[in-house]
C-alpha cells in the first residue's frame, strides 16, 4: 500500500476530528476540533489543508493559511505553513517534505507570491537544509511598565517629528485588520485591541514564571504604524486598561518599527521565519511581520 496525498475539506466534521485528533496525539494537546477552522479561515477563502493518507487513515497533515499583506500599497497573497503533523508510525518516510512541496505548487497556482512558516527545531533542518526555504532571525524588546509606566516608555521609544513615517517601500505588510479578525474568532475577547489617532496595537496577556515571580506579560501580536509620533498613545491606553509587567514585541530582524524602540535585540529562542519564493523573487524585500501572524500565536 502506498501513501496518497489529498487536499482535504475541513468544514467537514469527520475530517476535521481526524485531524486534531492527530494534532493533539503527536503534541500531547486536548484542543477542541473547531481550532483548526478558526485558525485558518482568513478573508480571501484561500487557505486549505492537504492529508498524507494510508488507506484510510491520516498519516500526516500540513495546513496552508491563505494571507493578504499591501506591498508598495497594493494587495497581494501568500500562505503561511502551518499546523504540521506526522503519525509516530509514519515519520521518516518523507511524508512532510511531500505535503510541502504540493502545498508550493497549489500555493503557486492560488497566486501566492510566497511560501512562509516557522519551523521549530525539529522542521527547521527541513525548511532550510532540504525544501529550500531562506530563514529571517527575529528580535525582541520587553518593554518593564509595572512601575513608572510613562517614564520606561519614554525610555524604551524613541521620540519621532511629527512628519516623520516609516519606510515602507518594498516591505510586505500584514493586513492588521484580518489577523484582528482570525485571531478574535480564535480567542474571542482574549485578544486586546487598542486605537489612538491611526496607530493600532493588539495582542493577548499571558502569565510567566520567573524565579520566585509570576509576571504578566502583554504579548504583542501586531502594530499598525501610520504616525509614529503619537505611537505612545496606544500604549498608555493598555497600561491604563490591562494590569500587565511587561509589553513583549517579537518581530522580524528587519522590521521597521525598530527604528522607534530602544534596547531591542536578537530573539535567538524564537522560531525564525523561513520564506520560499513562489511568483515573486522576494529576496531584495522586507518583511514587517510580528509574531501575531503565527498559525500558534
């Protein structure tokens, strides 16, 4: 018997409980069945997901989220890979660099201009040392606002004139408003959204443990900069609204928002972002991702 590969119907009930089920044995998860449907039903109806089959068994299974990012202020598509999943029983038989390389060509035909991901340790050999992906390290500033708020934000951003803009050109940009939305429809009201003058700043609160301290960590899930000397606002407005420690910003090295902070550095435990050219030679762009836009944020 051989594996076949199919792209697969997740609004089908059985479907879906096949997969999760899968998901949740490989990861030693309990998630609900519905997770994989709100994580991946973005605006444009593009996503899908393909299924390594043993008779009638899932093998494996690789999700393709369908996204829209503004490139030189126009509206473009790619999909992240996401939602990887191999059977104990069936690794090792290529079945991972199988469903990558279907979801390259089905990506391609939807218009995608690129593919993108972020392997862990275990998929990133993969990523970049066989299907040929290009990997883009994050960074990081945890901004301290338990105390003194306003003077460790006026420490950690760096104050901008007031005609100043960021640099845009050439540099693939999320559509805020979609991941808002996918997200919400993930996590429901656990997803803060703040608004001042443009500027727009969400995420989720997540507790951590460090030492002898439990920390309540704003984890930044993305920033809509369009005048970036009025940024702080956004910001007053969470530490007015949430009773966190810290403001977390994870993002691609080259973002352009880390012209306005200070103290930032390398994320070097944060998985990278790996990027495989699809319709567009990517290599001279930039890409302004935060880690909101993770099938696992």
């Amino acid at each position: 018997m051989e594996y076949v590969i199919k792209k697969v119907d997740i609004e089908e009930v059985s479907i879906r409980e096949k997969i999760i089920n899968l998901i949740n044995e490989v990861f030693s998860l309990q998630w609900d069945r519905d997770k994989i449907l709100l994580n991946t039903n973005t605006r444009n109806k593009t996503s899908f997901f393909l299924a390594a089959y043993w008779g009638e068994e899932i093998a494996a299974v690789n999700g393709f989220i369908g996204h829209e990012f503004l490139y030189n202020n126009e509206t473009v598509y790619a999909h992240q890979s996401c939602w990887s999943a191999t059977a104990k029983e069936h690794r090792k038989k290529g079945l991972f660099t199988e469903l990558i390389n279907q979801g390259k060509a089905m990506s391609k035909e939807l218009g995608s201009l690129f593919l993108f991901g972020y392997p862990n340790k275990y998929s990133g050999p993969i990523f970049f040392n066989k299907l040929g992906f290009r990997k883009i390290t994050m960074r990081r500033v945890n901004i301290p606002v338990k105390f003194f708020s306003s003077l460790m934000l006026g420490r950690y951003l760096v104050s901008k004139n007031k005609n100043e803009v960021l640099d845009v050109e050439n540099r693939f940009i999320p559509i805020e408003g979609e991941l808002i939305d996918l997200k919400q429809g993930e996590y429901g009201d656990k997803i803060k959204v703040y608004n001042g003058y443009n500027n727009v700043l969400w995420g989720r609160i997540n507790t951590r443990k460090l030492g002898m301290l439990n920390l309540r960590f704003f984890i930044t899930g993305g920033i809509q900069i369009n005048k970036p000397h009025l940024l702080d606002i956004v910001f007053k407005q969470l530490i007015k609204k949430e009773s966190i420690d810290v403001i977390q910003i994870v993002g691609t090295f080259d973002h352009s928002l880390w012209k306005l902070f200070r103290f930032d550095k390398e994320a070097a435990q944060t998985e990278p972002l790996a990027i495989f050219d699809l319709n567009m030679d990517t290599t001279t762009s930039k890409f302004d991702f935060l880690i909101g836009i993770k099938d696992v944020f």
